[in-house]
C-alpha cells in the first residue's frame, strides 16, 4: 500500500472506530511494551512516525522526563485530529508528515520511534534511510511489525470470518499488510539496505489482548481499519453482515464473553543503532 493510500485509507468514521475498538485491544499493550524501550534509552529529542490516533505519543508523553521534546508525525490527517483532540499529559509537536519524506534536517533526534507503521511502507529501505537520516550518532530507531496472522488470534479469526463471505474474491487486507511484514530475515535487508551498518535486534514478543465481549474484535477489525474498504467495494455482504460473522467465529472459538475474552497478539520488536 502507498503511503499516500494509506492516509485516504484512515478516513471517515475508521479513525474513531480505530481509536475505540482497535487501540486498547492491540496496541496499547505494545505501546507500553515499546514505552518502555524508548525510555530506557533516554533520549533528549524523539520523533515519532506513524503516531496514528497517538496511542505510542500519549505512553512517550506520560513516561519520559519533561526535558525530552517529542515530535509525533503520520501521513493521515484524519488520524492526526484524532490523537490532538484527545491529547497528551504534556505538549506534543503534532506534524502531518510522509515517512518518505521527513522534513527534517540531518541529525536531529537521539531516538525514532514507529508503531506497526514499516507495513505501509511502499519503499521500506527508503523510509529507514529517512530515520536514519534524521537520527543524530548513535541513535536508536525502533519499531515493531507484527508476526504471521496465524500467531494473532483474533485478527486470523476474523480474517477467516469474512474471507468466507467473499469465497471467489476475498478480502486479504489483514494478511497482506498489517501482517505481509514478518520475515526477520527480510527486515534485516531493509534496514541494512537503508544504511544501518549495525545488526538490528529483533525480538519477538507476544502479549494478551483482552475484549469484553466478541463483537469488539469483530468490530475493531471490520470497522476500524482498511478492510472495511474492502468489504464496501465487493458486491454482497455490507459492514454490518462481515460484523457479525466475524462476532459468531469469535464467540465460537472464544466464547460468548460472559467474563470476557482473551487471546494471543505476537509481533517482532526491532531496535537497531545509527553507528
């Protein structure tokens, strides 16, 4: 996906669904788990691609010490007005910016920060020779991308739910892109092919998602990303029919919620040092 289809992808009521459903069921776990790292390495300076709603910003902006300035940038403007709408604990320098094309000057941050962002990347060497660009001497550039859709319950769930809607031409959104980024061998010829001369550190970390009932993953991922697009450009069952189909194979597999439900999210966590 081109970045530029990517930004009109996040459009409409997505950005909100995103925000609601999406965030706290996959993101925010990894944002703390990526809070974390960036605190750890205690940069002065951090810029933040592909802040979406701005899950990662509001972690940076709570966790790191007042002295660390934070620039928070994503092609989608949409997106953008979403995260400024709901703030953070301290300012934020909010940008609408293209991971292609950083308007910023060389050597300018200790540490680039990318939540599950390099997936939409239509020229990933590219956009890495950007961070690295960007990054003074000896700065870090993390991000993570997630693992096969196979170690990622509820999106393979529902992935499989509204595949079978569209048996002679389903919708692969969740696989190709968000999940189409998995090979460490592949992200490694990326990086290097970008400039970085260090050896990256790739770790793979799963973590718990946690819903109150089926229909919020079945919502999250019908509603709340790119394959709604999908579901609306094919001839048959609308948003709400691969809704609830995807809420039935959820509860099938997961159970009706009574107590809530659970399953497994795994993704790669890339850190790697301008040298």
């Amino acid at each position: 996906m081109a970045t530029t289809d990517a930004g009109n992808a996040f459009r409409g009521s997505v950005p909100l669904v995103y925000e609601r459903y999406l965030v706290p069921l996959i993101f925010q776990p990894y944002a703390e788990e990526m809070g974390a790292r960036v605190m750890a390495a205690a940069p002065c300076r951090v810029l933040e691609i592909a802040a979406g709603t701005g899950v990662l910003t509001r972690v940076l902006a709570e966790w790191l010490p007042p002295s660390s300035g934070i620039v928070a940038t994503d092609l989608s403007d949409s997106m953008l007005q979403v995260a400024q709408t709901l703030g953070t604990s301290r300012p934020v320098d909010w940008r609408q910016a293209d991971a292609m094309q950083l308007p910023f000057p060389d050597a300018s941050f200790d540490v680039v920060a990318c939540q599950f962002g390099a997936m939409f990347f239509p020229d990933r060497p590219h956009a890495f020779a950007e961070a690295r660009r960007v990054l003074a001497p000896g700065g870090r550039l993390f991000f993570n991308a997630w693992d096969r859709i196979e170690t990622n319950d509820f999106t393979f769930v529902v992935s499989q739910a509204v595949a079978a809607l569209f048996p002679d031409d389903p919708p692969r959104f969740l696989e190709q892109t968000p999940h189409g980024y998995h090979d460490t061998a592949a992200i490694r010829r990326d990086l290097a092919a970008g400039g970085f001369d260090a050896q990256a550190a790739i770790e793979t970390v799963t973590l718990r998602s946690r819903a109150a009932s089926p229909s919020v993953p079945a919502t999250a991922f019908c509603q709340g990303t790119p394959l709604r697009n999908e579901i609306e450009a094919r001839h048959g069952p609308g948003v709400l029919e691969a809704t609830e189909a995807a809420t039935r194979a959820i509860e099938a597999r997961f159970g009706d919620g009574a107590i809530g439900i659970e399953g497994r999210i795994q993704a790669h966590v890339v850190s790697v040092t301008k040298t």
